[in-house]
C-alpha cells in the first residue's frame, strides 16, 4: 500500500476515475474471488431513498 499510494495516477486513472487502474498500469496483479451473496434488507420511506 505504501508503494501504490506514492505513485502518480496514470492516464487510464485520470480518465476512468478508478484507482485500481493505477495499480495495473504500474505491472502490479489485482485478484479476484467469489464468495456467497450476503442479502441486506434495509426498509426506508421511498422519499428518503430518492434521495441516493
């Protein structure tokens, strides 16, 4: 994390705003794995979730 945090955004970082790109534009590996999906229930009133 020290190393990533000191390198500079690359073009593809500037231009999709995702920082992993960083990652992958410096040579780094990003892994991938599935896990079960976990379901959250949240009950608010439709005008509070219009909100998001």
């Amino acid at each position: 994390m020290e190393r990533f945090t000191r390198l500079p955004a690359g073009r593809l970082e500037q231009i999709e705003k995702l920082e992993q790109l960083r990652a992958l534009e410096s040579g780094a590996a990003i892994a991938v794995g599935l896990r079960p999906m976990i379901r959250a229930w949240a009950w608010i009133p439709l005008e509070d979730a219009e909100k998001f």
